[in-house]
C-alpha cells in the first residue's frame, strides 16, 4: 500500500474516524487460521481496515450470523467461450460470488489478434470485477494450426507492464518449449518475474520437468489425480478444472481427500463453461460446493478458491478478509451448500437484476468468417486403406482415442452403425482447406451441428450422418457470420449467431440461454450422447494439442508423446 492510501485510511483502522460500512455478526472465513470467527469487519474505500468488534462505521450491514468469505477467483478461463459478451458473463458469475477473474483471450486472439485481446480489454474495464489478463502465448496454437493471426512476442510488447495484465497465458506448444524455440523463449523473458500458464496434457516425466524447468509456473489440464500429484510435486500450480466440457474435479479432488496431500498449490478454475451451466449450477461455488461433498475439508476448498490462487498470480491485495485486502465477499448459509444469498465487490453490494452495459464491437470484428459455398461433394472421404483411424470421442472429456476400424474401400465414405463424418473448414482466409475425417461415440442422426467455435483456430467444425446436412450447416454459419446451428433432414432447425469474431454474441443471455437449450434438446433428439455438450464438445475436436486425434483444415492429426503428425 502506498503512502497516501495509508494515510487516508489509518485513522479508520486506529478507531479515530468511522469507517464506510462495517458488516456486523459475521461468521468470517479466516484462510490464514483455517478457522470461522465471529465479529465485525470494518470497510472505507471499497478496502478492509480492519477486523474488530470495536470498529464504527458511517453505515453498518447486520449479516445475522451468515458466513462471509472472500469473493472466489477462477483461475483460468476463456470469456469467449462463454458466447455472451465479456460483461454478460462476468456479471453473471460474479452474482454468483466468483469476483476476480483470470483471463487468457487467445480464443479472440487467434481470430483477430491484437484487437481481439483489445476488446476483452475494453469490455471488462467496468465490470463489477477484477478481471485481469494473461497474455496469449500460442497464436497460432502450433505451426500445423490455420488460424486469423499471428501474434508473436514483439505483438505482446506494447501490453505488457500494464496494470491488468499478469503473465503468459496458457502455453500450449510443448514441442516449442521442450525444444528451446527462441520464439517461445522471447514471450517467456517479457514475463519472467509474471506467471506463466501452462497447458500440459499426458508429459511423460522427464518431458514435464522440462517444461517446468523453462519457467511453466501453472497447469490446468489435468485430468487424473495420478498427473496432477505430477505437477504438483514439480512445483506447478494445479488449477482443477470443472467447466462444460471437461469436469475434473471429481477425479483430482478424490485422490487428495484419499492421500491427505498439501492443497497450497491447488486452485480452481472452470476454463469453458457455458452461461446456462453457470446458471443452473453456479460458478466457482459449483467447484467449492463439489470438492466438499467429496470429503475436502471446506477451509481448504475456500482456500483453493480465493488465496491459493492470489499468491499464485501475486494478487496481494485480494483473497483474504484481513486489514488492506480490498473488500470483495460472499456470503453464504453455511459451509455444506454454499447457497450464495449476497455478493459484494469493493464494499458495494452487487445488484444480480441491474442491467448490465455492454459496449459496442467494433464493426470488423464482426466480419471475420471468410469462405465460399461449400457443397455435398466437399465433404467425399475415400476409404483406401484396411484401417481407418477414427476420432473416438470421450464422455465428459475433451481427449479423444484413436481407434482402428475396418471399413469396406470407396470413394466416398457413408456414415453408419454410429460412425459419423466430422470435418474443419478454414474459415479466415478463404483458402479452400477442408479436413474430413471419421468419428464415433457422439450419435446423432438424420442431420448435423456446426460451429464457427473451434478451438483453437476458431474455423468452422461440423458433425453429421451426410453431406448434404453437413454442407448446408457450414453454408449457413457462414451466412450468419458465426454460430452453432442444427441441421435436421435437409432444413435448418435453428441457428445460434455468434457474430463477434465467430465466437460471441451481443444478445443479452437470457435470449442466448433460451435458445442455446432448445437447440441442445434437439440434438439429443436427434441421438446426441447426453454424456456430451453437443456444442461444445464439439468444439473441441480440432484441437491440436490434446491428444489423442483430431481433425483440422489440413486433415487428421494425431497428437500423441511419441511423436505428433497427420495420419495419411
């Protein structure tokens, strides 16, 4: 703190003038003690002063005896990938009692570069929030990757040092690292006294040892206890994840109650979670609440929600309820259910029914799908070989398995016996490239689904039984400029626009929700697995960096620790 703050706020610690606000008849969650204390905390300038039943405040709040415990941090995630704007989803997880948020805008990023990550920039700046930034290390993911832009360490520059950006996001390309890239290593050296996010999925030992070795400070890709005890004992910070797509904490958090292991360098984060998930289940408190149920002591489940994560990213002023750490609370019934009853950022109470403000996109940030008409014929897959590696898709994960099936040769593959074609279009630079390949466990029938979000090239991904749907729902997430469609029998069912970069919407979320669940009841009508996010599992299969298969506009990739390439 400096000098002039603390001169401003002493006296009200010193009991010589009143403060703001006190909260009064407290149960006030200590992450330091690990202990509940009853009392009052006292409040000026959105910061706390102190914590004493002797304190005076201009205004007092009686909490009747609830529980209070510092505002959540998700320590990792996508706005983007929300699909509503950056202030819609902060607004509505922060009601939820999540107020600090850890942002990698490589979805915008990968899109429209540094505009992209501008305008996460500009569109959180007001938010009734700390919403802070890592800057996207992997633009494009990996070299094979077609995406909108590059953005290499000389484009990071002119960011950093500013106060809301906190390090190096995800770093994704292993290979990059592993092999002592210079590129790589030139992001690096901007943030070496910053974090470092890691994406660090299946690294043989001596490979992440390696990788930690470079400077990796954070992983969020664990999916097993077994691997994150890995990291863990490396030293990189585990952020357990639980979002849409991939749900983890189920697996990490059992195997910590089981070995009784040290949480300090255990966060959580939910990475990708849909709006009408955070709404159904909440948000960070979805995490917390989990992790109890599973037998974690809940001190340590608040504590890998708020302070475990401040340190981690040198937060010092938030994730604590102590003299100097800005006022963001929740409030909650008790420390089982979590029901969240109040939320206050910097000492003000948030309003969960004040209209949220949302600026408006810049107009060529929704201009971005770039292709010509597709047609049925684009999609022709010729089997000529015995084996076919095909994309075996896990439920509730976003990895998938390489299985070998045996199909009769053609010319044109015909989807079959729950065996489905999935393609990626380029989609920036209306190069022609189109990737086809085959898929099973997903299910549906009769149509397709289709994407302009698309992890992490963000160009259009499409699943379907034939390809005259699968045609049609390319052509119209083109038409729309970006979205999720249905496809259904030769017509379109319903099409979710996403015009902002292909990957959000300016639409207030209630309207997104609405019609984001219908289009999701359709899909399992029309035989979509329910162990899966119809949309945005999907959205996930062309990502490079997770094993074991993917497809991109190049063709079928596979990406594996022995050796990664494209399977012919």
């Amino acid at each position: 703190m400096n000098y002039e703050t603390f001169k401003k706020l002493a006296p009200a610690a010193l009991g010589k003038v009143k403060a703001d606000i006190i909260f009064k008849n407290c149960r006030i969650v200590d992450v330091f003690t690990g202990e509940v204390v009853e009392g009052n905390i006292g409040v000026k300038d959105g910061t706390i002063i102190g914590v004493s039943r002797s304190l005076k405040g201009k205004k007092e709040i009686d909490l009747g005896g609830a529980y209070i415990a510092p505002g959540f941090i998700d320590a990792h995630l996508h706005l983007e990938s929300t699909m509503v704007a950056p202030a819609e989803l902060v607004a509505t997880a922060a009601s939820f009692g999540t107020t600090t948020f850890i942002v990698d805008p490589h979805e915008a990023a990968n899109v429209s570069g540094a505009d992209g990550i501008q305008y996460i920039l500009d569109q959180t700046e007001d938010s009734n929030a700390n919403v802070f930034v890592m800057m996207p290390s992997c633009v494009p993911a990996t070299s094979i990757d077609d995406n909108g832009c590059m953005f290499a360490a000389n484009d990071m520059y002119p960011f950093v040092g500013r106060e809301r950006i906190l390090g190096l996001g995800e770093v994704m390309d292993a290979d990059a690292v592993l092999d002592g890239d210079p590129r790589m290593f030139a992001k690096f050296a901007l943030f070496e006294h910053q974090t470092v996010d890691g994406h660090a999925p299946f690294l043989p030992n001596k490979k992440l040892s390696a990788y930690k070795l470079a400077g990796v400070d954070t992983d969020h890709e664990a999916s097993s206890f077994e691997y994150a005890l890995e990291e863990a004992r490396r030293g990189i910070h585990v952020h357990v994840r639980e979002g849409s797509a991939a749900h983890n904490v189920d697996d990490i958090i059992s195997g910590i109650v089981r070995t009784g292991i040290d949480t300090e360098h255990f966060s959580f984060c939910t990475d990708d979670k849909h709006i009408e998930d955070i709404l159904r289940e909440g948000h960070i408190v979805y995490n917390v609440r989990r992790a109890v149920e599973l037998g974690l002591d809940p001190f340590k489940a608040i504590k890998m929600a708020t302070i475990n994560t401040a340190k981690c990213y040198g937060l010092k002023h938030i994730g604590a309820i102590a003299p100097g750490y800005q006022a963001d609370f929740v409030v909650f019934d008790n420390m089982k259910d979590f029901n969240v009853l109040d939320v206050y950022f910097k000492g003000k109470r948030i309003d969960r029914d004040a209209p949220v403000k949302v600026k408006k996109c810049p107009a060529h940030l929704k201009r971005t799908v770039n292709i010509s008409k597709v047609h049925p014929y684009d999609f022709a897959l010729p089997i000529r070989s015995k084996s076919t590696h095909v994309i075996g898709m896990e439920p509730k994960q976003i990895v998938t398995n390489d299985i070998v099936a045996h199909f009769p040769k053609t010319e044109n593959f015909v989807p079959h016996d729950g065996y489905l074609k999935i393609a990626a279009v380029e989609r920036h630079q209306n190069s022609g490239k189109i990737g086809v390949a085959v898929t099973t466990g997903y299910g549906i029938r009769g149509g397709a689904i289709a994407s302009s979000v698309s992890h992490d090239s963000h160009n259009i991904i499409v699943i379907g039984d034939n390809d005259e749907d699968i045609a049609i729902a390319v052509n119209e997430i083109a038409r729309v400029q970006g979205g999720y469609t249905v496809v259904e029998h030769g017509k379109v069912f319903e099409t979710l626009p996403l015009p902002i970069m292909g990957l959000m919407t300016d639409v207030h979320f209630e309207e997104v929700n609405e019609k984001l669940k219908v289009m999701k009841e359709k899909a399992y009508e029309m035989g979509v697995s329910e162990d899966f996010d119809p949309f945005i599992t999907l959205s996930f299969m062309a990502l490079t960096v997770i094993p074991e298969l993917r497809v991109t506009p190049r063709g079928l990739y596979r990406v594996s620790e022995k050796g990664s390439g494209f399977i012919k």
